[in-house]
C-alpha cells in the first residue's frame, strides 16, 4: 500500500476552490467565529451519525458523517 500525501490540497480538497481564499482574506474575529460554529456543527453531525449508525440507519449515517467531513474541511479552511 502507497502512502498517502501530506500534501494540503490532498488532505482538504476545498482549499483549491476559490472561495477557500475568500474565507482565508475574512477579519480574524469573523473568522473565528465562522470556525466555532463550524466546529459545533462537525460535533454534532458526528453525533447524529453515531446514533443513524447505532438504529441501524445506515444511509442517514453515512449523510451525517459526510456532512461532519465537509465542516471539519471548512472549519480547517477558516480557523485563524
């Protein structure tokens, strides 16, 4: 088995979509706060797909750790 890059566009696809800059240029209280709110909506997507998971509701579960990706990308992107 290869191992897997370190690279950063590798390990968070979004910081090469413009937008990602965008985020990046945000004043740094903003961007604080934006990281917060991202950081709790990662927690509790985590837990949603946990409990999908533990009911045997595979499908959900695999929205919500989705979902909990995609928010730890962001909130990786944007924290200051």
């Amino acid at each position: 088995m290869s191992e897997r890059s370190n690279s950063p566009l590798v390990r968070n696809p979004l910081l090469s979509l413009n937008a990602a800059k965008q985020l990046q240029g945000l004043p740094p209280d903003a961007r604080q706060a934006l990281a917060a709110m991202l950081r709790d909506m990662r927690d509790d997507a985590r837990r949603r797909a946990q409990e999908c998971w533990r009911k045997h509701k595979a499908p959900m579960a695999v929205y919500w750790k989705c979902v909990g990706v995609y928010c730890n990308h962001l909130y990786r992107v944007v924290r200051p």
